[in-house]
C-alpha cells in the first residue's frame, strides 16, 4: 500500500490548502498510470496543482512530469500507479 506526504500551504488568510504526494513502499515518488481526463503544461507542480483546482476536470490529483513540464489531470481517483523517473502524483 503506497504511503502518502502532506504538505499545506497559506493561499489566502482563511483558506488553507493541502497536496497529498503519492510514494511506494519504498518512499519514491509515485506515478498514476491510469489515463487522465486532460493534459496542460506547466513549469513547476505548483502550477499544476493550481490546474486541478479550477478545471472541472480535475478532482481527485495531477501527474507532474517535470522533463516535459506536463500536467496529466484526473477527475476520478487513478486505479493504478507506478514509480517513474520524474514524475509524480499530487492528490489535492
């Protein structure tokens, strides 16, 4: 069962948001491997947990694909994940 880091962060004064990264047993990063609802770019995750909160499309968390700064969103929990080399699944 693949173990989980949290991290939050202040957007506002009221509002506190959290990211859930996905990680293995082993504690690396983990992948979603089950297709996602839409693709955008991005520079740095950040960006794409920003995606997934304002895109209908995105629900459940991102696939951040740091060498082709590629944001893969998923409205629904992915069924299957994967350790891959740089990327990571970032549940919000």
């Amino acid at each position: 069962m693949p173990s989980v880091v949290q991290a939050s962060w202040a957007c506002t004064p009221s509002r506190v948001n959290t990211a859930l990264t996905q990680k293995a047993q082993d504690g690396r990063a983990s992948c979603a491997t089950s297709p996602p609802n839409e693709t955008v770019t991005a520079d740095f995750a950040i960006e794409c947990v920003a995606a997934c909160q304002v895109r209908e499309s995105c629900r459940d968390g991102v696939n951040y694909r740091s060498d082709d700064e590629l944001c893969e969103l998923y409205h629904d929990p992915p069924t299957s994940y994967q350790v891959q080399p740089n990327c990571l699944y970032i549940r919000v």
